[in-house]
C-alpha cells in the first residue's frame, strides 16, 4: 500500500512536469512566431527542466534528512537555486552585439522567467505558474506592438564634412536637436590643405525619427559622408 501511494503521489509529480513543459511551449510559442533562436522545444526543455529541479530539491531528500548521518544541516534547495544562476549561460548565448545594435535581449529574459515558471509550477503553486505564463506572453505580444516609446534610440555615427567655419558643429547640433537627434559625442578632423572639417558626431536616433529625414534636414548645408 505504500509503494502504490508513493507511484500515485510521483504520478503527480510527472504532472507538474507536463504542465510546466506546456508552459514553456506556450512561451517558446509567441517567439517561434518571430524568428528567434530560442523557440518551442528550448522553452519547454527549460520549463520542465526548472520542475524538475525543484521537485527534486523539495521532495528528494525525505529518506535521508532525517536521518542523524551526514545531512544534518542539508539544504536540498540549493539544487533548484542552481536553476536560476545557470539558465545564465543559455541566456548568454540569445544575445549578440553588433556594431552599436544588441539583439536577444528579450528572449535570454524569457528563458529565464521560463525557468521561474517551472520552479513554481513544480513546487506545486499552479496559479502563479501559469498566471506568470500569461504575463510573460502578454508582455512579449502587447508590449512589442503598441508602445513604440518603450523603443530605446539607436545609437548612429554620423560623419559629415564642411568648410572650416567656426560655429557650425553647433549649427548642425542644432538642427539635429530640433529633429528630435540627442548628440552623444563629437570629434573634429581638420583639413587644412583643402580648407574643410570633417564632424564626427555620434547621435541617438528616436524611434519616430527616420534616417532618410535626417539626411533631408541637413544635407544643403553640408557633404554627408556616412550615417551608420
């Protein structure tokens, strides 16, 4: 009799597993949809590889903490703590820098608050797991398409050369300003064989503000050379 109530409560905890897998593929979902490197399978194998860490961490160690030999002072949730400082390096690989861009970001945060919903759904608090699932979708869906102001500005180097006249990095920063354009940094090379500078200016672009509408600003009062 005992044997079978210890097969029927590992029963549910192969429930916990299932749902928490289910969880991560409702995840894992929404990111397949756009084309990022973690998708269905990744998210799931995380969800239901957090439960069952958790499981093992809560319900593993009955036969051996109470025992006077060696476990005194035992903490078997160190495991599951495991979870969540090691999902860094699978994170670490969703991101990558590219010139002045970082992609990746949103999708290593997601397999990391995959791997919170799997330790809660396999520490048996159901609600907030699939509560924490809806959030997490919610976020990544709603958030991606209707505050564009969330957008951080993309950083540009923007080079342009002019006659050697004092006064117009500030006139061209000017301008700039009243696009919208924050300038970061600046930088000078003077020419004085051909009598010109040439501005190096680092900008955060807005997202409401399109390259194409810098170039039209400022392009009759000075040869642009590179946006990049």
């Amino acid at each position: 009799m005992l044997v079978f109530n210890l097969e029927i409560s590992q029963l549910y905890y192969v429930l916990r597993i299932i749902v928490a897998g289910l969880c991560g593929s409702v995840i894992g979902f929404e990111r397949l949809n756009r084309s990022k490197n973690a998708g269905v399978r990744t998210h799931c194998i995380v969800a239901a590889g957090a439960a069952l860490m958790m499981i093992i961490s809560k319900y593993g160690f009955f036969d051996t903490a109470a025992g006077d030999i060696g476990m005194r002072g035992a903490d078997g949730a160190r495991i599951a703590a495991q979870v969540v400082s090691g999902i860094g390096f699978l994170g670490a690989g969703m991101i990558f820098v590219h010139k002045n861009s970082i992609t990746g970001l949103t999708t290593a945060a997601g397999i990391w608050a995959t791997s919170g919903v799997g330790l809660a759904i396999g520490a048996g608090l159901y609600t907030i797991g699939i509560c924490s699932t809806l959030i997490i979708i919610a976020a990544q869906i709603l958030l991606h398409k209707n505050f564009r102001w969330l957008r951080t500005p993309v950083s540009k180097t923007l080079t342009i050369s002019n006659v050697d006249e004092n006064g117009y990095q500030e006139y061209i920063i000017q301008k700039l300003k009243e696009l919208g354009v924050t300038v970061t940094d600046t930088a000078v090379e003077k020419n004085t064989e051909q009598n010109t500078r040439t501005y190096i200016l680092t900008i955060d672009i807005p997202y409401y503000v399109s390259e194409d509408s810098i170039l039209d600003n400022i392009r009759f009062d000075c040869k642009i050379k590179t946006l990049r």
